[in-house]
C-alpha cells in the first residue's frame, strides 16, 4: 500500500467510526426517551379506579364431570387504566386464566375461574378468588358455590 493510499484508508476509518458513534448516541436519545414515557404509563396505573365484577358471585349446579369454568368479567367504572396484579385461588382445587390484566375505562376484561371438582372433599362446596389491582376496593373476591345435586342431599337424610 501506497502512503496516499493508507491516508485515504485512515480517513475512511475514521468516517465510518463516526458515522457508527452518531448513529449509536441518536439510538440511546430515542431510548432516554422511551424510558421517560414508559415511567409516565406506570405511574398512570397507579392511580386508583374501581371495579365491577360481572356476576357479583356464581352459583353452579354439581356437574357431571370433574371440572366447573366460568368466565368473569371486570369492567372498569373508573377514570384510570385498571390493572389486574394477581389472582389468588382459595385452595388447589381452583385456578384461572386472566384474559386481560390492563383494562381501560369503560371497558370489560375477563378472568377465566375453573375448578376442580377432585379437590372439593365434604361440604366443602365454596371456592374463592381473590383479585388483586389497584382499584380503591382492591382485593375484590368472588365465590364460586357449587350446589348440592338432589342426589347429595337426600343422601344426608
């Protein structure tokens, strides 16, 4: 290589190093900026709003099979993003699957409730669900009662 060469070589170095630190500084800007808005979102959610649980509770006949699903729904009666932290089943027998953990106002989510019917022993016949968010009346609960067949409750007698 040629000294005029190895110049030129160098300066396109140099060009390409600075083209790369520009374009990696305008990518940390855009992602300050990100961060900004994203901290603004979370602390929106903090807000609190409240809620309504679409029934209020379930009543269910004793089905044939091993497994009971209902499907809740959540409206947000507020003026703030609801958002649904956690959901606690009252013993093993119950699980859940939430649909939609952020709700606008005015808007319903839903919150699949299933249960067990192997795990429900004696007359022990309530599961509960507890909805952790950050409405005012959080945590909101649900029961699940699962009703005596005919069968059961001449059995009793």
């Amino acid at each position: 290589m040629k000294y005029g060469e190895r110049i030129n070589y160098t300066v396109k170095n140099i060009i390409i190093f600075l083209l790369l630190v520009s374009s990696l500084s305008c990518s940390t800007t855009g992602q300050n900026e990100v961060r900004k808005n994203t901290k603004t979102g979370i602390t929106d959610t903090l807000k609190p709003t409240t809620i309504e649980l679409i029934p209020p509770f379930f009543e269910v006949p004793k089905p044939s099979g091993r497994f009971v699903t209902e499907t809740l729904k959540i409206k947000n009666t507020g003026e703030n993003l609801l958002v649904i932290n956690k959901v606690e089943a009252s013993c093993y027998c119950g699980s859940f699957t939430v649909l939609n953990s952020r709700i606008e106002p005015g808007v319903e989510g839903k919150i699949l409730l299933n249960v067990n019917m192997d795990g429900l022993y004696g007359d022990n016949n309530i599961v509960q669900f507890t909805i952790h968010s950050n409405a005012k009346s959080s945590p909101s609960a649900i029961n699940i009662t699962i009703l005596k067949s005919q069968k059961d409750s001449t059995d009793k007698k």
